[in-house]
C-alpha cells in the first residue's frame, strides 16, 4: 500500500496556498476542526449517504480545486479520505488521466458532493456514485468543488491510499430494455435521488415507493454521476419503467439531463457554458431541462442563475410540493414562452429517497408531482420521444388530475397556424378535478375560467388567437383551511424548507394540474 497526503488552505479571497503533497498520513497534520460528513463504512459496499445537499457559491478561489496525484501501474484500488475546517462546504470528486478540458466525456470516475467524507475506486467494486474499472496509470485528481467559504481560511486535508491486491474487473451490468404496449397515458416521476449521490436510500427503496404509489415511469437523476445508470437500467421492469439521468449540479443552478449514454460534465461557470454544454447534450442525443428555477434563500445553487439557453429541452416548472413556491418556477416558464421559445414543461418530485418504508407524509413522497406522457408504448426511447413532443402535463399526484389541451384539434406540444385575431376551437378535459377551477392562460394571462363540474369534464370555447401559446390549469379553490392544516403538520415535523412561510403559500392559488401549451405560428 502507498499512502499519500494533499493538504491546504483555502481563503475566500482566493489567495490559497498552494496544496502541499507529503508521503506520510501523520494526524497532526489534519485541520484541529475539521468537519466530517456522515459517510459510508470504509469500504463503501451498499452503504446509504448521508443526506447532505449542499452547493454553493465557489467564491474567488473558482468553484473547483484540483489535486492532481500519481498513479502507477497495477493500481487495483483508491482510497480517498478528506476533512477539512467547520465552517465551510467542500464537495468532493475523482478523475482520471482521461480527463480532459470542460466539456469532457472521459476521465470521470466519481463524485460524491459533500456527502461522505470516505470514498474508494477499484476494478471490482466502488463507492455509489463512483465508477469501478480499469484503473489507467498517471496522473489522476481529487476535485474538491468549493460550495461554500467562510470568511476564516479553510484548512483542508486528503488523504490517498494506493493498493495493487490482485482483484476482478468489474462486467457492465446488462441492462433490461422494457417496452409496455399502448397507446395510453402513463404516469410517473422525473426528478429523484438515492444513495448513488447523497440520499440514504437505495434504488431498491425509491423503486418501492414509487411502485407504492402507482407510477409507470420513474427518472434517477443522482447529481453529477453515472454510477447508477447501470444499476437503473438493469432494474427496469414493465410494472416500471426506469430512465438513467444525470442532475448537472453546479453552484449557480441545477440541471437535468435524459438520454446521454454517459457521463455529462457539470463544470460550468457561466452562461456560455451552459450553452456549449446544452450543444454537446444534443449532439450526443439527449435533453436538457433547467430545475426548480425559484428563489430558495439559504440552498446554496438550488435557483438557476444562468440564463434559460434557448436550446433547453424542458423546463422544471413544478418541484416537490406545490407550496415550495412553484408559483415563481411557473411565472419564469410564462416568460420564457413569451420570448417564443418551446421548453415542455415538466415536473419532479426531486425525492431524496430516506430509505423504504418511507415514514414522511405521502406528500413529500415520489410522485409529487406526477408527469402524464401520452404514448403509443412506454420504454426509455418513448419517454425521450415523449418530452420532445411536449405532449404531457404534471398534476399534484398519481390521481391527478389529469389535464389534456386541444387547439383546432392539434395536441399539447404541437402547432396550429393562425394569424393574429382569428377565432380557434379549444377543448380542455379535466379527469379528477371536480369542484377546482380550469383556467387558460395566455402571454397577456388569464383568458378564461370556468369550474371543474365532475371528474370527467370537458370545456370547448372559441379563443380569438393572440400572443405565441395557450395553456391551462386546474386550480384549487377553497381549501385554505386544508392547506393550513398540511402545512402545520409538516412543519411540526421540520419538512417545510426554512425560505417558506404559510402566508405566501396562501397568497398564491394553488395549482392542481398544468397542461403543457398549444403554441401559434404565424399564417393560417
């Protein structure tokens, strides 16, 4: 075994010293104060992460630190421990020598966030969310991503362990292709985590509540990895389907990527990255969706910063509970159809799954929210097909309700020419929704509002076309006292993020189910 140690100070001015690298693990070299995160056994097997999201603002050292080291040949495993001052928030990653300038798509070996504080590489095996195999001589890296420096320096220690006891080489995990026949609305979830990044359950776990509740289709998107793609493939079965995503998580905005058969770096530091980035996700034949775009004081790069590139696929305008100030995400989606641009709207529980049997209120479960996709077959190619068509629309759960919008007969997602002015057949059916209101919306607003009168429910009307979309909503109408008592018993159980207040939950109407809009082009 050859041990190694990479240790420095960091300073939110960016004047850190150089890191040092010594040969020796001698403790008295560690920070007196270091922070450790709640990590897995040593040896990383099947163990759960702890539940620690934190992103950040990089400050002026950069948003990533890295610590190169060298590997020589017949390394079978590495061992990375890190610490470092209370106080402040380092992530922590892995590369090898094949990685390359942003954007790579080689090199990639893991990462964990801030986690876990004991990760390991191996040809056989590695830690959830790093990737076993192969293990290239040269110079590999540690990354540490600096979410968050205070503004005393920020002493950091890494620690390095080398081994070249014989072992296997890991086989890919053959994956399990599922098509389930159609046509016909599936329901299911785009946004959810385990412990292959920094939840503590499993896939297992999430899979079971998601099957608890009913879903067709369940997206694991952990942040910034590919470690359970493979996993996630192979678990996918017709009783439900699975699709491998990756959540591009940086320090100004959060992303989500379906479709890419790899790993997608997350590197980003400013607006043209995210575009160079969203040209590679296409021509790599996969979708880019901007998440939670809403103010969330405290969460440290959970608001997207970024402009809205104009090629985003899809665009995240319900996140977990209504009440977590959706009403924001939606109003962004509003303008970013004003400008003309044609992002599917989406939803996502963004479920950090904590283990299974899930103790937390259904609420918070997975599956709040609930996308509906209408498909002639459900697998993963259709669910691609599906949110590039636009033919969807997310409601508050599995039971809906579910809201389906028709403009001259063209579907959500699609077209209808139409000059300025002329007078358009709309249809919208409600199912679910009796005693709620549905409302359309239009660029000027609210065009139009009638009840739900019955869960199965129709409206036709003539709209004198105007602006670039139409869409619809469903939306509650008085349950205040419902709301109060929910939110009450949630927060009693610290489940209500501390940047919420009733008061501005009541303030906004709440919204049961968005349609995905009928756009106008112009002619006809």
């Amino acid at each position: 075994m050859k041990a190694l140690a990479l240790e420095g100070t960091l300073r939110a001015d960016g004047r850190g010293a150089e890191p040092a690298q010594a040969g020796g693990r001698g403790a008295d070299a560690a920070p007196a104060a270091a922070r450790r995160a709640d990590a897995a056994p040593a040896d990383g097997r099947g163990a759960d992460a702890a539940p620690t999201d934190a992103r950040g603002d990089a400050g002026a050292a950069g948003p990533y630190l890295t610590l190169p080291f060298e590997v020589p040949p017949g390394t079978t495993r590495i061992d990375v421990r890190y610490r470092y001052d209370a106080g402040h928030i380092l992530d922590l990653g892995l590369f090898d020598p094949r990685m390359g300038p942003f954007p790579s798509t080689s090199g990639f070996r893991g990462w964990s966030g801030s986690a876990r504080d004991h990760v390991f590489v191996a040809t056989d095996v590695a830690t959830p969310g790093y990737l076993a195999g192969e293990m290239p001589a040269g110079s590999w890296q540690v990354v540490l991503g600096l979410a968050k420096l205070g503004e005393a320096p920020c002493a950091y220690r890494v620690d390095v362990e080398l081994r070249d006891d014989p072992l296997p080489v890991s086989a890919p995990v053959p994956a399990r292709p599922v098509r389930v026949p159609g046509p016909r609305w599936f329901r299911g979830d785009l946004h959810s985590h385990t412990y292959y990044s920094d939840a503590h359950g499993s896939l297992g776990d999430l899979t079971e509540a998601a099957r608890a509740r009913g879903l067709d289709f369940l997206a694991v998107t952990d942040h910034n990895t590919t470690g359970h793609h493979g996993p996630v493939r192979a678990s996918s079965t017709p009783e439900l389907v699975l699709l491998p995503g990756e959540e591009i998580t940086t320090y100004r905005g959060h992303a989500n990527v379906w479709g890419v058969d790899g790993w997608v770096d997350f590197r980003l530091r400013d607006d043209a990255d995210v575009a160079t980035l969203v040209e590679q996700v296409h021509a790599r034949g996969g979708l880019f969706a901007v998440n939670h775009p809403r103010a969330a004081p405290g969460c440290i790069g959970c608001d997207w910063e970024y402009a809205v590139p104009d090629g985003a696929d899809c665009f995240e305008a319900w996140n977990g509970p209504w009440g977590y100030r959706n009403w924001e995400a939606l109003e962004r989606y509003d303008a970013q159809l004003r400008r003309g641009l044609r992002p599917t709207l989406t939803g996502g529980s963004d479920r950090h799954q904590p283990g299974w049997p899930d103790a937390d209120p259904e609420l918070l479960w997975v599956g709040t929210p609930t996308t509906w996709f209408y498909l002639e077959e459900l697998s993963e190619a259709s669910l691609l097909a599906g949110l590039r068509s636009g033919r969807a629309c997310v409601s508050e759960g599995p039971e809906g309700p579910r809201l389906e919008l028709e403009v001259e007969g063209v579907a959500m997602g699609g077209a209808v020419p139409a000059a300025a002015g002329r007078r358009l057949r709309v249809r919208a059916t409600v199912t679910g929704g009796a005693g709620a209101v549905l409302r359309y919306v239009a660029a000027s607003g609210a065009v139009r509002e009638v009840p739900v009168e019955g869960d199965a429910f129709q409206d036709g009307w003539q709209w004198q076309a105007a602006g670039p979309f139409l869409r619809a909503e469903v939306v509650a109408v008085g349950d205040e006292a419902a709301v109060s008592a929910a939110f009450e018993a949630l927060a009693a159980r610290g489940k209500v993020p501390r940047w919420i207040t009733l008061e501005e939950v009541l303030a906004h109407p709440r919204r049961r189910a968005l349609s995905n809009p009928v756009y106008l082009t112009d002619g006809g």
